[in-house]
C-alpha cells in the first residue's frame, strides 16, 4: 500500500494539468476577435470631412449693362408762325414747334432752321416749284442753325423777333440770324440724338415768264 500513493498523486496531477490545458486551447486569441468597421455613410462622412478642402464660393458674374439707347426720333410734329403788327419793321413774329413724343425726362428737344433750300434743283425749270427738305436728306452741322430749345416734356419750343424777312427765302427769320429755309427737330439724349424729324419743309418756287416777283 505504501508503493501505490505516490501513483495515485501524479494522475490527480496529470488530469488538473491536462484540464488547464484544455481550458487555455478553448479561450480565444486576441486575432480571432473581429475588429469592428466603420457604416459606409460615417466613413464617407469622416472622409469628407477630413480629406476635402471647403469650397470656395464661385466668383459672381459681372452683370452686363445694356447700352442707353438714343431717343426716338420725335413724332406728331407741327409748325407754326404768329405775326403781331402791320408794320413790316415792327412787327412782332413768333414760330413754334410742337411734338407729341417723345416726353422722357432727361432727353431735350433741339430745334434747327435749315439754311440751304437743299432739295431744289441746281436749273429748275420756269414755273416750277417744291419743298425745299425731304425725307433722308443728309444735314451736316454747316447747314443748321439752333433755333430754339426745351426739354421733351414740354412739348413744344417756340422763339420770338421783331422785324422784317426776306420773301425770297420763303420763311420769316430773324434779321439778327441766318435766313432758313426749312425747320427740323431732333430729341438729344446721354447716348447721342435720333433722327431728325422735319416740322417745316419750306419751299421754293421758280417763277414762271409771267410772274411778278417781290
């Protein structure tokens, strides 16, 4: 009995050890254990955040700025002439323009006396007789004379003398002034003027064998 106590105690040992074992073997590895991953949505939020700079705002357009038309050419256009006195060197004579458009502020209605019969014929002949403007006629600056000016809003420009005309020129003038022939008008903007418009056309005439002139 005394040979077989040592035995017994070395198997109790070998089994404890052999369970402690076992145990060890079964215990995950800190490897087996699966590493947590980041949603798609985070991770592409903390990508966003962290790799892609703010973006800079777009530079604004520059708005482009229309260029101010010029006035229309003035319409509903109308002259007339009023004579106080019998007296040809006294008399008192008043001419007047009128319009209908345009009536914007800040365009002014300049109103000119045309100083050459610029539509007669250089030889017309006996007993003829015609405007002295037309439509489309070129009228440089060395051809008009400023009769008078207003603002568009007033609607009419008139201007005024005492004394005599020439009745060969057609049209009463100003003794003091160049003689003209006929009357024109243009509506002078920032941007330029229009056209112009004729208020008077004048006229001459070629008188004929028979005629009796002034």
């Amino acid at each position: 009995m005394i040979c077989g106590r040592p035995t017994l105690a070395v198997l109790v040992a070998f089994v404890i050890a052999a369970c402690a074992a076992c145990g060890a073997s079964a215990a995950p590895t800190p490897a087996s254990v699966p590493t947590p991953t980041a949603s798609p949505a985070s991770a592409a939020a903390t990508n966003l955040g962290a790799t892609n700079p703010p973006r800079s705002p777009s530079p604004s357009s520059t708005p482009r700025v229309s260029p101010v038309p010029v006035p229309p050419k003035p319409t509903g256009v109308s002259f007339e002439e009023k004579r106080v006195g019998d007296d040809a060197a006294t008399t008192e004579i008043t001419q007047s323009v009128r319009w209908g458009a345009p009536g914007s502020e800040g365009v002014e209605i300049r109103v000119y006396g045309v100083t050459e019969c610029v539509a007669k014929p250089e030889n017309p002949s006996p007993d003829t007789h015609g405007p002295c403007l037309v439509e489309h006629t070129p009228l440089p600056a060395s051809v008009r004379t400023l009769l008078g000016t207003a603002p568009a809003s007033d609607g009419v420009v008139s201007w005024t003398w005492t004394g005599t005309f020439d009745c060969e020129v057609g049209l009463a003038y100003d003794p003091g002034g160049p003689a003209y022939h006929a009357v024109v008008l243009a509506a002078y903007g920032a941007s330029g003027h229009s056209i112009f418009a004729i208020a008077e056309a004048g006229g001459w005439s070629q008188p004929g064998p028979d005629d009796i002139v002034c």
